[in-house]
C-alpha cells in the first residue's frame, strides 16, 4: 500500500487518480494525511458505501482486492 500510494501521491493531475481508495493491509487509513488533513479520504470512501470507523474500514475483507486471486500467482501458468 505504501508503494502504491507513493506512486499516485506522485502522478502529476491526481485529479482523476482514486488515491482514496489505498489503504493498509488491515484497512487503516494510513494515507488520509495526504488529503490536506482533512477528512477528505474519508469522506470519498463513505461516498462509495464503505464504512469507516476510528480511521478503519469496516467489513475490509468484503473489499479487500487480492492480485494473486484474481491474476493468478506470478509464474504460473
């Protein structure tokens, strides 16, 4: 997640990047300081029906996306 968030904190028109939606492993809002100490990150992911409790997305494992499921494991085949 630091990784990633990293990289769109560093995309030149962030405007259309869904950067709210990078949380950490266990759904903490680690990155919420990047939206002008504000509520903003938040705010977005309550607007997409998430809901957020002490910084914490609730039911993360119900949104939780998992590359090696659904891309398959790197290598194979």
């Amino acid at each position: 997640a630091r990784m990633v968030g990293w990289a769109m904190n560093n995309v030149p028109d962030r405007e259309d990047v869904p950067a709210h939606r990078v949380v950490n492993r266990m759904g903490l809002l680690t990155g919420k300081h990047h939206f002008g100490g504000t509520n903003l990150m938040q705010q977005l992911l309550e607007n997409e029906g998430l809901v957020i409790i002490e910084d914490r997305v609730q039911e993360f494992e119900k949104y939780f996306w998992d590359p090696l499921k659904e891309l398959g494991e790197p290598g194979w085949h």
